[in-house]
C-alpha cells in the first residue's frame, strides 16, 4: 500500500523514516496504525486552511466515484471540525443520478469555476486539466486519489493520499478509518455507492484487496446481502447505459476525460454499450462526431473506448458479459497510438483489442509512456 507523505521525494522520504524511526522507538507502545492517525490528524491541524470555506471537488463530467468520494471526504473534514464542502465541476452522470435515489443521498451542487486563491481539495484527479475551472489559480491543500501522480501534485499540497486501488472511496473509508471517524449510515451509502460503481462491484481487473475489505464493512454495515448488491449494480449499469434522449456528442462525453501528455493535448472517452446487436451503427456514430468534441474540448488526439458485450455464456442468466473494447481515434498521430493498445485498424479510426481495457489501468500509462518518449 503506497502511503504518500506531503512532500514525496528522496530526502523527504528518509525525513520520514527517521521520524518513524524515532517515533517508535520513543513511544513504542503506541500502536502503528494510531500513530498514523495521529499523524494524519496533526497533518490538517497543521494545515493553512484560511477562513474561507474549502471546497471538494472530484474531477469534470464526474462519475459516481467522483461525485461520492468528494461528498465522503468532505463529511470527514466537517467531522474533525474543518468547513469543507463538496461541489461538483460540471452535471453528474447517469449512474450518479441514479444511485443517489436509490441510496437517498444529495449528490454535491454544481459550481462550475472557482475564484483565485480559493483552497481545494481534489479527489479522484490531480490533472488540472481534469479538475474545476480557476484550480490553477487556487490553492490545493490536498490529493485523495487512485490514479497516477500528475501536475496537482506539487510540493505546496499538505497532504497526498494516493493509493492504485480501485476506487477513490476505498481511501476515503481508509481514511475514517485512520482518524477514529465513525462511518455513519449515509456515508456508507455514498462511499459503497463509488465503489460498486469503479470497480463494477469488485468485478474489474483494478480491483484490490483493500476494495473488498471496505466492500465487506460497508456492506455488513447497511445490511446488505451480495443478491441485494448484485441488484443494486444492474439498476446502476442500466442508467449507465441508458442513452435516451442524449445527442451523441453527449453520449461521447459521458465517461471522458482531458490529458495532458508530455505538451499534447488528448482526451479520451469511455463508452459501454450493451445492445451489441447493433454495436457497428453505434460505432459509425461515436466516429461521426468525434471532429465536433475535439474542436468542442480543444484535443489534438481524440479516442473513444468502446466495451463491446455479447450475451453470457449461460443464456439462461439472460446477461451480457464485457467481450473487448473498441478503440476509437481522431486526429494526426493518433492512430499509431490506438494501435499500440488495441492492435492493428479493424477499419480506419477503429481497432479492437479482445481484452476489456481499463482507461486509468491500460491505456493511459501507455499513452503517457509514448509521448514521453517521443
Ligand atoms: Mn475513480
């Protein structure tokens, strides 16, 4: 388990053994998980929280682990006594929507842009490009994340909790637990609620054992059996996949996200779509549009993840299980890239790859690598 202290680095880091060194051997009673959450506590009394109210945001077009981690871990602060509150940067999603009825909780307010110096709280980001409009000019006090170190992540910021799990409200139950905060009811609802949803109810591939364990005390919790969970999840992939009404430049920007990538502006979005009957027309349809999201987004390099399903193996389930994703690509250079993920064009903006990609676990790191290296 990665455990990030405020100012990551190789001398900061031997800073840091040796305070642990020390403080074991001087008070070496004390268990290690308490002194952890003493130091996690005496790290945001320490910190430079203004008068001001501090705002939580997850990242733009936020899913349910956005919306859900940045209302939980905002709740945490409120309970150690700092006046936090969560926002959302642009309208949830389907799922988010949906779940929040189902689990009767108040999904954040939309605010769409922040003014200079406000103090932040980012959860499920640390791209700038990803988070609330007016971030650059405002101050980050902290980084609750399961995704890969990015420009947020300064030495400025107090606290960073980054941890590859699969879901951010794994590390904000971790984090009640850290500090002896109770998990009330609600909270548990909008934590379980962002973590059913990023790791498909523990189904997918990111998924890690400290997923389960908050999983199992949050379920245990509400009381919920792994029939009822199971149910939850379909109603929530239902809505996910629930395009009605939408314009297809909508449903292209659902899921999707801003990069950064060594100076390249890409964006990538993610799609699922389970009427694989007619998958191809859909597919004609997500590349009609993709000239119109990158002027919209300003990209040079667009892509569109795809999940492709086919009917279960047992027909009698009446399910549809994940076959593979179609990656789809827009702009100069860009195809090089689809086809180093997914392999060589099925036709031209299409490849297929027979395996379900992950954006965050798969293609953004490969990504990342190949303009890094350029
Ligand atoms: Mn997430």
């Amino acid at each position: 388990m990665k455990y990030n202290y405020p100012h990551p680095g190789f001398s900061s880091r031997l800073v840091s053994l040796f305070l642990a060194v020390f403080l074991l051997a001087s008070c070496g009673t004390i268990a290690v998980h308490n002194t952890r959450g003493n130091a996690f506590r005496k790290t945001l009394a320490a910190m430079d929280w203004g008068t001001d109210t501090c705002y939580v945001y997850g990242h733009k077009t936020p899913d349910a682990d956005a919306a859900c981690s940045s209302l939980a871990y905002a709740q945490l602060m409120r309970s150690l006594g700092y006046n936090c509150v969560a926002k959302l940067s642009s309208p949830s999603n389907n799922e988010t929507r949906y779940i929040s009825g189902v689990f009767d909780f108040k999904l954040p307010a939309v605010k769409s842009s922040v003014a200079p110096g406000t103090r932040l709280i980012a959860t499920d980001h640390e791209e700038y490009s990803q988070g609330v409009d007016g971030a650059r000019q405002g101050r980050i006090l902290q980084i609750i994340d399961h995704h890969m170190e990015d420009d947020m992540a300064s030495a400025d910021v107090a606290f960073i909790r980054r941890e590859t799990v699969g879901a951010t409200c794994t590390v904000v139950w971790e984090l009640f637990q850290e500090a002896a905060v109770p998990v009330d009811d609600l909270t548990a609802r909008i934590l379980l609620a962002g973590l059913l949803s990023d790791t498909d109810n523990l189904a997918k591939s990111n998924t890690t054992r400290a997923d389960s364990l908050a999983w199992q005390a949050l379920t245990a919790q509400l009381n919920l059996s792994p029939e009822r969970v199971a149910g939850i999840r379909k109603g929530m992939v239902d809505a996910l996949t629930n395009y009605d009404g939408m314009s297809d430049y909508e449903i292209f920007v659902s899921d999707y996200k801003d990069y950064e990538m060594s100076g390249t502006a890409v964006g990538i979005g993610c799609v699922e779509w389970i009427d694989y009957a007619h998958m191809e027309p859909f597919l004609d349809r997500m590349l009609a549009v993709m000239p119109e999201v990158m002027a919209r987004k300003g990209r040079e390099r667009l892509f569109l993840m795809a999940t492709r399903y086919a009917p279960s193996p047992d027909p009698a389930s009446g399910k549809v299980v994940a076959e593979g994703t179609y990656i789809l690509y827009c702009g100069e250079g860009a195809r090089q890239m689809a086809e180093l993920a997914a392999g060589q064009s099925l036709r031209e903006g299409i490849c297929y790859s027979g395996h379900r990609l992950g954006r965050k676990t798969d293609v953004v790191p490969l990504f990342t690598a190949f303009l890094g290296s350029r």
